[in-house]
C-alpha cells in the first residue's frame, strides 16, 4: 500500500458512504449553496458564544451524515477531525455527543484532507469497519483568535481571506455504495519565510505544489488522470502562484481542471471576502457537499483535493516567526456500488 515515502495507494479503496455539510450565511449566498445540506441565516446558530455556535455546527454536520449514512453512532468505531481553535475545542466538545473513540488531528485549514487521509488509512488496512472523519470553522472564532473580534472592525489588505462558516463531515466503510478514496499523499512542512499573517495565500502556495509533484511522482499518475483537481484554500492570491511554480516546475495545470475551494465557494467579485475563502470548513464542505454531489451525479470520475494549512499561531507570528504550512492531497473516484473497488 505504501508508494514512494509518503503515498498511500489502497488496494481496497474505504467507500465515503455518505457525508453532511452545514454552512453560514455567506456561505449560503454563494455559488455552491443548493449543494449544503443545511444552511444557517445567522451567524450565531441560536448560541450565546461564537464558540458554541461553531461547536453546533460540528454537531449538526455529524449528525447528518449518520443520517445520510442510516447508521447508529454506536457503529462508529472512530472519529477522526480536528479544527483551528486552541486545543481544536470545537471538535472536541462537539463529539462528546457521538461516544466514538476520538482521534484528534491539527493540520489548520488541510485538517480536513488530513482527517480524511487518516479515517482512509484505518478503513483501507482493515483496522475499523466504520469510521467519520471531520472539521469545522468559523468566521468570529477564528477573527477573535488570530486577529482582531469582529466588533473591532478593523480593515484587511485585499490578500487576506475570509475564514468559512461550515462544518463537515463524511462516513467510510470498507464497503458500500459510494466514490472511494484511492490514494493519498502526506504532505511536508514548506517554509518560505513568509511572516504576513494576512497573507496565507502566498505562504500555503508552496506546500500545495510540493504535494501535488510528490504525488504525481510516486503514484505515476499525471494531472490527465484527474477530472478535476482542487486545492483547499489558496484564493485569488495563492492559487496563481501554485499554478506558476507547477508550470515552471513542469508540470503545467490546465485552467479548466484546477481549481480552489475558497475561489468556488463565493462569489469573489459580488461578495466581500477579500482574496476568497479560508479555513478549516472551506475544503470540507466544498468536497463533501459539491464535488461529492458531483461524483455521484457522473459530473465528475476521479478528483485530487489538495487541502493547505498555514500552522501558524497568534504567539508565532507576535514573535515575529514565519508561516509553517502543509498540504495534504487525497484522490476520490467515483466508486462500484457494493463494494470499495474504484472505476477503471
């Protein structure tokens, strides 16, 4: 199963027998939002702290997907996720609801592929039968942690990025009807030095290429293979600078089949969002809402979601460090229904 050093290429594809996805507002103004399963027309979702709301939305996500999957949380033999709050809070209260042995994971905004490549990793060796994999963000926590709180009001330069309110949440088995997950690439810490805490775009750019070469490397595949490939949260400033590193690293990316989650999720030109969309939720619900939907409809055979994560923290970059970031590629193909066997 293990190709080159860092790519899992499964013999038995985990089938993602279903998902679920909550969104915010904005969210919900965007392209993508008849592809959600439920969306919020506030931010505070009936909570008395940002917090909580964002822990809710965790919870709703989760308990959609068991629905969608028609299975029981005792069936659950793990939860694997994590979010961007200190000590990924969010995850972590929300599931005590499930009693599902946790396995908490940070990989800041890439938590979402990272979960998911884990949850795989588990299913794919045989380890589990049932296991959910998830994340969450939210637009004020994520303000009020790493920035200023909303109600300070303070201006962004245009190459910062509007953190998503989402959850989302996916359910594999070893076996079922569904897309499957047929390989996944690790990604490694890249640090160009970049300090600019409003500037992620260009900081997570590298990261992306470096996982995206690497798993077209070690799998032996090659960007024709893929219908569509994604990365998590790059935006208008991150997203052409990949596509000029891998062009110049000679791996030229056809405009129409790479494409960004926090580019697809708003509408840049209508909505004020800055460079586009951010977060540990951004990826999740782009993936596990819209492309799956897509996969499912024969839109879509086989796709590569790259998610990215600046691992920054509101101590580091005070003390003046620079930007930690990874990226973590998981491919999805459309799947034979009944069992975890991928479409040629």
């Amino acid at each position: 199963m293990l190709q080159g050093k860092r790519s899992w290429v499964f013999d038995r594809p985990p089938v993602i027998i279903a998902a679920g996805t909550v969104v915010g507002p904005d969210e919900g103004q965007g392209p993508l939002a008849a592809d959600f399963d439920l969306v919020h027309p506030d931010l505070e979702i009936g909570q008395p702290t940002w917090e909580k709301s964002e822990k809710a939305l965790m919870e709703q996500a989760t308990d959609i997907a068991l629905q969608h999957a028609k299975l029981s949380k005792d069936k659950l033999n793990f939860f694997v996720g994590g979010d961007l709050m200190n000590q990924i809070i969010s995850t972590t209260f929300a599931i005590r609801q499930l009693e599902a042995p946790y396995i908490g994971v940070f990989g800041a905004c890439s938590t979402s592929m990272e979960s998911l490549a884990v949850a795989s990793l588990i299913v794919g060796t045989g380890a589990a039968e049932y296991v959910m994999a998830g994340t969450c963000s939210h637009n004020c926590t994520v303000e009020k942690q790493f920035r200023y709180p909303t109600e300070y009001g303070s201006q962004k330069p245009p190459t910062a990025q509007y953190t998503v309110t989402g959850a989302g949440a996916s359910v594999l088995a070893g076996s079922g009807d569904g897309p499957v997950v047929t390989a996944v690439t690790i990604g490694k810490i890249m640090d160009l030095g970049i300090k600019d805490p409003f500037n992620m775009g260009a900081a997570m750019a590298p990261a992306a290429v470096d996982t995206i070469q690497g798993h077209f490397q070690e799998t032996g595949r090659d960007p024709g293979y893929y219908d569509l490939i994604v990365t998590g949260d790059l935006a208008g400033v991150g997203h052409p600078l990949a596509s000029e590193m891998l062009q110049r690293n000679g791996v030229p990316m056809e405009r129409t089949t790479f494409n960004d989650c926090g580019l697809m999720i708003y509408d840049v030109e209508k909505q004020k969002v800055q460079a586009g969309g951010s977060g540990c939720a951004c990826s999740a619900v782009v993936t596990y809402g819209h492309l799956l939907k897509r996969i499912r409809r024969g839109d879509l055979k086989r796709i590569l979601v790259v998610a990215t994560g600046a691992l920054l923290s509101p101590l580091s970059y005070q003390q003046g460090e620079s930007i930690p970031c990874v990226a973590h590629a998981v491919a999805i193909e459309a799947g034979n229904s009944g069992q975890g066997g991928a479409n040629g």
